[in-house]
C-alpha cells in the first residue's frame, strides 16, 4: 500500500485483490485471506480492509460463506470482464504516454506491432 498518495487505501486494497485474479493468482472459488491476517499483512486498520472485501463483494468480484470466509466469484464471464477492464487501462496509459510525445495512435499501434514482432 501507498500511504502517500491521495488514493484510499481501502481502494488500494480492492485494486490488489482485482489485480491477483486478473493475473489469475487467485482463481474461482479461491479463498481470500481473513480481515485480521490482510490487515497484519498490509499493516492496516482491520476496518479497512473489511471496506474493501465488502464492496468486492457489492461488486460480485467476491462472496462469502456464512462461517467459511470470502472467496473468489466463480462467474468466469465476471472474471473476464476484469481482465478486459485491466487491458483495456493498460492500453489507455499506453496511449497517453504516446499522445506525450504528440504520435497519433495509428503510430502508437504500428510502433507496438513493430515492436512485438522484434520480440518474436
């Protein structure tokens, strides 16, 4: 966590959790690790956290068991559409940085392209 920006923490901690199932670190149905132990974790206030897994939860991108913890929503189309989401923001700082240096994003795309094939 950043405690330097101007950027909640309790969001901070949503966009971890969002970024392990992107990166399908955590999967379906995975179990996500208690309020207490999150918050030891992250050295946070346990209140915190427990506002960043409830609107996970308001989100469908988490659920709980009564007695179990939360876990991971098994809606495969819901953890698509995360991945989506996050692409599609990679993307838009990729072409702010290249508006930066005034290139139309036709030349931003051909400039990836040429890159991705070199990589190859």
């Amino acid at each position: 966590m950043d405690f330097h920006t101007d950027r909640p923490i309790y969001l901070q901690i949503m966009d971890f959790i969002i970024q392990q199932i992107v990166s399908e670190k955590l999967q379906p149905g995975d179990k996500v690790k208690a309020v207490r132990e999150m918050a030891v974790e992250l050295a946070t206030n346990p209140n915190t956290v427990q506002r960043a897994l409830q609107e996970l939860e308001r989100e469908d991108i988490l659920f709980s068991k009564r007695g179990l913890g939360r876990f991971v929503t098994e809606d495969t189309e819901k953890i698509k559409d995360l991945q989506n989401q996050a692409v599609e923001q990679v993307i838009e700082n990729f072409l702010a940085e290249m508006n930066k240096f005034g290139w139309s994003e036709k030349k931003a795309s051909d400039l990836l392209g040429e890159y991705i094939e070199r990589k190859k």
